[in-house]
C-alpha cells in the first residue's frame, strides 16, 4: 500500500512510519523540512507547506491511505487544560484536503453536528463535543440557535433527556439544540432515488443544514463495513 502520513515527523507519527515500512507499505511523509541525509529504508519525504491544498491533493493523489496526525506535538509538554486545548484546537485546524471550518462558515450558516448515539459511547464524544461546539459559536462564528445536534440513531429508539445529557454534557445540552433523529418520522426529507431506485430519506435538519459535520470513529462493523464517516449519514439519519 501507498500511505500518506499528514504528521509523520512526530512521536507517533516515526513510530507508525516504521511500523507501516516493516510490513513492506510504501510511506509518504509530507514535511516543511525535508531531511538532508535519509536512510534508504525509511519513507519518501516531499515538500509541503502544511498550507497549501492545491499542493497536497497532488501529494494525496494515487494515495491507498492517508493517516491525519497533524497537529499540537501529544508528547512535547505536560497534558495540563491549556495544553489539551491546543492539542484539540491545532486537529480542527489540520483538515485533509479542505480548509478549516472556520473559513468554511459563512455568518448565519445553520450547521447541523451529527453525533453517534449511546451504543457508540465508548467513543467518548463527551470529551470532545464541548470543544466542537465552542469552537463552531466562537472561533467560527455560529450562532447558537443556528447550531443543532442531532444524534445518529439509525433504527435505534432515541434516548431520553438525560441520555442526551450523557452524550453532550449538560453545558451543550443547555446551550444549543439536541434532537434524536428518528427513521420514521413524518417530515424527513425526500431526496429523490438512487440508480437503483432506491428513495432516499433524510433527516431534515440536516437536509436544510448549510453545513453538516459528522463526528464518529471510523472503525470495523460486522455488518456495514466499517462505522462511522458516511455511516453517520446512511444509516444513522436516514430513513
């Protein structure tokens, strides 16, 4: 396989390159410094800016996998509250192949946060949501009733008001909307066939969102594949 690793040159980021080359991957590692002296086991190094998009969609190209590492250093410093922010604010700045969400809103956006539900809890979305939508109503600049979460469930019962909590905290709960989204509801939205003529449902908040954000772990699942990523979407708020 040829991987890209976005982040390679950190404390993970050597570790998985060597991991990666030793069962015989053939590894990228996209770098503002290119070293002058690289031993002919270790992986291809190429020029970027960590800026420019243009530049790294030709970087991506032809690429098996690309693994995002990029980011505040994990290990260069104390993990105090100071610290665990930069290290979550410098990921919302590291997208692959777009640019940051903040010039991705535009004022008066309406931004729909799509979020697993209570069988993915050991994801712990509670640790992270908060930040999201701090950052969604601060840095980016959403305004709170623009914002709405709406939790995955798929053809699963949505949860009650304190299962919500559990999932957001009680901080976001109170701050912006939390809905369940529910596969039989009367006012999903219609959005017309696949080739197999297949309709296709959705839930309306997100339909009429300018903007919709899918959080979730990408991992294996028996039947689907893999969770998380567009299984947020088909069949976490289909219907």
């Amino acid at each position: 396989m040829r991987v890209i690793i976005l982040g390679g040159s950190g404390f993970i980021g050597r570790a998985l390159t060597q991991a990666l080359i030793s069962r015989g991957d053939e590894v990228v590692v996209p770098t503002r410094h290119v070293p002058a002296a690289t031993p002919s086991t270790g992986p291809e190094y190429q020029l970027w800016d960590g800026q420019d998009h243009s530049s790294l969609s030709q970087l991506l190209n032809g690429a098996d996998a690309v693994i995002n590492l990029l980011g505040e250093n994990i290990a260069a410093k104390r993990w105090s509250s100071v610290q665990k922010e930069r290290i979550i604010s410098s990921r919302l700045l590291a997208a692959i192949d777009s640019a940051p969400l903040r010039q991705r809103v535009r004022p008066g956006d309406r931004v729909a946060l799509v979020i697993s539900d209570m069988t993915r809890f050991w994801m712990r979305q509670d640790l992270v949501i908060p930040h999201l939508v701090d950052y969604l109503i601060d840095e980016c600049g959403v305004q709170p009733e623009h914002l709405t979460i709406v939790v995955a469930n798929g053809t699963h019962i949505g949860g009650d008001e304190q299962e919500l909590r559990t999932l957001v905290t009680d901080g976001v709960y109170n701050r912006v909307r939390v809905k369940n989204h529910d596969c039989e509801a009367k006012d999903l939205a219609y959005l017309g066939t696949t080739p197999h003529e297949t309709p296709v449902w959705i839930d309306r908040t997100a339909a009429e969102a300018d903007l919709v954000v899918c959080l979730g772990a990408a991992t294996h699942h028996v039947m689907a594949g893999f969770g998380g990523g567009r299984k947020s979407i088909l069949p976490g708020i289909s219907g």
